[in-house]
C-alpha cells in the first residue's frame, strides 16, 4: 500500500459521532485517523467501533496528557516518537523513507490570544525542527486543530510555521532573514479557504464579534516543500457530508448537538 489515506477531526468529546467516524473510516478508505477532543471518550470505545470496519485498527500509545488520539490499519509502519505540550509526533515508513508526522490541537482562541497561541506554534515548530535534524528527513507533515486561519501571523511568519500559499516559493526550501535560514512549510489549505465552489468555506463557523471571519480555516495540514509531489491535492476535502446524512444543521453550519462545531479534514499522499 503506497497510497494513505489520514482524516483528522475534532469531535468535541462528542460521543455520538463515534458511529459517524466509523462510516467515514469506511467510506474513505481511512488507514491514519487523528482525533482531538476525544479525552472524555474511552479508546477502547472508538477502537472497537473502528475494528468492526476493519480489525487492524488499533490506537497508538495514548496518553492522558495528549491532545490527540492518533488511530491507524498500517501496523508497524507508524509509530509514537514524542509527545510535547500540544502535539505528538510520529514517525512513519513511506516509500522507503522516513516521515514524521506531527499531529497537534492548539489552546483556544475563546481563552487565549491569536499572539499567544501564535508563541506555541513558533515554540512548536522549533522542536519540530530539532526531531528533523535528530532523524536526518526533511518529509514531515503537521495537521490538526491549530485555533489559527492560514493568513494569521505566526502561521505565515517565518518566526512561526513559516506555511505559505505559494508552491514555486516553498520549492525554494527557505527563506534567510538577518543571515538566519527558516524552512518553509507549504500550507494547502488556502485552496479551500473560502471557496465558492465548495458547499462549506472553512472547517469552523463563528460569527459572534464586531470583527468577524465567519468561516475560519482552524483544522489545516502543513507540508514540508519535500512532500509536494506526493501529496494528493485533488484529494484534500472539508467533510460535510457522510453518505447520506449532512453535518451540517439547515441552516448550514455544523451540527455541534449531533456531531461537533468543527468539520472534518480529510487528504492523502502516494
């Protein structure tokens, strides 16, 4: 199997959207699924609704303490590396190579500032870059609920993630800034940012502030420049729809009372 296929949603601790999660396992063909806001629900009960689509899910090393769950069908291809204040990072075997992947939920921006949720994911992304030069790859992808749109500053700061729109300058690997070298990520989501086309224009809805978004990009997922021509860009999708039933109320914003306030991410790389 070279194609992976990884959703990453946050279910808000909500614990009816176990059999959601199990059907869209099914339906996508799911082999990584990373949750946040899940540590009120038991593993055990969403590894066990997971087996009944496929046995080979299991659930890898969790903790208390950790802000995602991370479960997965690819047995010993993946594994727990680190686990940090926000994020655990895994190392996985893909194409005879080594890739991390980082998964991670920032603190909120209902109780924190945009500059002090900013700080951690600079403070993120320097750990991040140590476990690069520990394993020697440049192939690392980070995804979760970052509580940051794509334009915020410390998600496109070359002091934060250093994660730009733009794919023929991320190819240029970096950026040097008073003689110092920061590594770009590429950030794919700004496709999807608003889109008119798409039936959803963000992953959250929030509308209650004189300066207001409305759709936020909250769930993203960021690549190294390295990754670009394995990662599946046609596939990159906000969920808003499982078979036949709509995460959305008709009002078309996500049903926070049967499933969660925010949508799912769902992308692939070959």
């Amino acid at each position: 199997m070279i194609n992976i296929n990884i959703l990453f949603w946050n279910i808000k601790n909500n614990i009816k959207t176990v059999p959601a999660i199990s059907y869209l396992c099914k339906e996508r063909k799911i082999n990584i699924l990373i949750l946040s806001e899940a540590n009120r629900i038991d593993s055990e009960i969403i590894v066990n609704s997971l087996k009944k689509i496929d046995f080979n899910f299991t659930v890898e090393l969790p903790m208390p303490s950790n802000r995602t769950l991370l479960f997965h069908n690819i047995g010993k291809r993946i594994n727990k590396y680190h686990d940090g204040t926000f994020y655990s990072l895994f190392k996985l075997k893909f194409r005879n190579s080594l890739l991390l992947l980082a998964s991670l939920h920032l603190p909120s921006m209902l109780h924190n500032s945009e500059n002090e949720i900013g700080a951690q994911a600079a403070q993120i992304k320097r750990e991040i870059e140590i476990y690069e030069e520990d394993l020697k790859t440049d192939k690392t992808m980070v995804v979760g609920d970052f509580n940051l749109n794509p334009f915020s500053e410390l998600m496109v700061s070359a002091y934060g993630f250093n994660a730009i729109m733009d794919k023929d300058i991320a190819l240029k690997i970096h950026r040097t800034i008073y003689n110092t070298k920061y590594k770009y990520f590429y950030n794919p989501m700004w496709t999807l940012h608003g889109n008119i086309n798409n039936e959803v224009l963000g992953t959250y809805f929030y509308h209650n502030k004189p300066t207001s978004y409305i759709w936020n990009m909250f769930d993203q997922v960021l690549i190294r420049p390295s990754l670009m021509e394995h990662f599946n860009f046609n596939d990159l999708e906000i969920i808003s729809r499982i078979g036949e039933k709509s995460l959305l109320r008709d009002n078309g914003r996500p049903n926070s009372a049967l499933y969660s306030d925010h949508l799912p991410l769902k992308f692939s790389i070959f």
